[in-house]
C-alpha cells in the first residue's frame, strides 16, 4: 500500500502544499499555498490543480505497481509551536474564499480518483489529530464523510469496501480542547477533571454530531506513541 502522509503546515507551509495561518487563540484564520519557493500564495484554481495533478501522478505509479493508497493528512502551526489537537477550525467554512476542504480534502480526494483503477483499495483519513476540530465542529466533519467518498468513486466502477473513509484521533486528550501547562499523559490524568470544569463552557462539544460521525466514518484511527523496550 502507498502511504500518503501529508503535514499541512500553518502560516505559509503546508509541507504537502497548504497552510492556514493562526491567531493567538489557535484559531484559523485563512489558507494559503505553499510554492516550490517556500514562498505562500493565496489558493486559485491554477496552485490546486497543479498539486492535485502531480499528486495523482505520483499515486498513478503506485498504482501501477500493484499499490494500494492511504492518505492522512497532518496540520501544523509553523508560526509558533501549537499541538495540532489544539488547532480550533470548521473544516467547511470559508476564509478569503477557501475552506480546509476546498484546500486539502477536494484536491487529494480528486488526485486519488484519477489514479486509482478497479480493485484499487484507498483508505482517505479526513484529518489527523485535530480532536479540537473534530469535537466542536463534529457536524461539519460529517459532511465531509459522504462528500469525499462521492470524488474519490466519481465515474470509477468499483466495489462496496473498496474506499474507506475515516477521521483519526489522539489517545492524549481526544477532544482536543483541553488546554494544560504540560502535556504529559501522568500530568493530565492528575488534573483533568479541574481543568474539565474551567474550561467546558468555553468550548461547547458537539456530542450529537460526533456520534453521529464516529457512526458514519468506515474508520477511526488514534495515534499514541510507546516506548518499544521490553518490561519482561
């Protein structure tokens, strides 16, 4: 299988091509495209075909070789230094024009749809660990489910199973929200419930919405990281 892991890097870089740039509070406040200059331009039709075209090219040939295709994307502040699960955005709606789906989702969805052939299997994560995201705009996720597998199945004849669609989560604070001084697993056990009722009526969770969506998607993936040393 290809494995796509793309790092959408915010203020200008999105090593995979977009950016979003971050205000103080995490949240989003407009997209960009990151050129081969390292410079940032604003989206248009001309930046986002040229990265769906040359990404299409490269799952072509995996393709061809018998590959199958996961795509996962990552989001990352460039501007200072902000835990993705932190990152406080709608993936719908619009800034200058562009929203996180018309920028990453549509483009990738559509580069996997001209590369992949009967019997291809693609599993497209939407996002990756973006928990914040995901909690307060659950609904918004939703949409995305249905609306990404309709591009990448588009014109193709394919099997039922054959594209699976996801979100993918952190182990450390799904929800995202949650801010504390550190981000240690031992720290956060020890004061989650007092900083839960601080911070909750601050950052309302779309409970609906996310049993709705964790319903919807063929996938849920979490991320965590383990120490690889035997303990006998």
């Amino acid at each position: 299988m290809l494995y796509i892991k793309l790092y959408l890097l915010l203020p200008a870089p999105l090593s995979g091509r977009a950016a979003v740039t971050v205000s103080s509070n995490t949240t989003s406040s407009a997209c960009c495209d990151r050129n081969e200059w390292g410079s940032c331009e604003a989206p248009n039709k001309d930046n986002i075909e040229r990265f769906t075209g040359l990404l299409a090219k490269c799952m072509k040939k995996a393709v061809i070789a018998g590959k199958n295709i996961a795509v996962l994307a990552h989001l990352d502040n460039m501007q200072q230094y902000t835990w993705r699960n932190l990152l406080q955005f709608n993936p719908t709606q619009k800034k200058n024009g562009y929203s996180y789906a018309d920028v990453v989702i549509a483009p990738m969805a559509n580069a996997v749809n001209r590369a992949i052939r009967r019997g291809t299997k693609v599993v497209f994560t939407l996002n990756g660990e973006t928990g914040k995201s995901v909690s307060q705009y659950a609904s918004q996720w939703l949409k995305l489910v249905a609306y990404t597998k309709n591009l990448i199945k588009r014109g193709k004849s394919l099997n039922n199973g054959d594209v699976l669609v996801g979100i993918s989560l952190n182990y450390n604070k799904v929800y995202g929200w949650i801010d504390f001084d550190r981000i240690s697993p031992e720290y956060i056990s020890k004061n989650f419930d007092r900083e839960w009722k601080q911070q909750a009526k601050n950052y309302p969770i779309d409970l609906a919405g996310m049993r709705q969506l964790y319903w919807a998607v063929d996938v849920i993936g979490v991320s965590g990281r383990r120490s690889t040393e035997s303990h006998g």
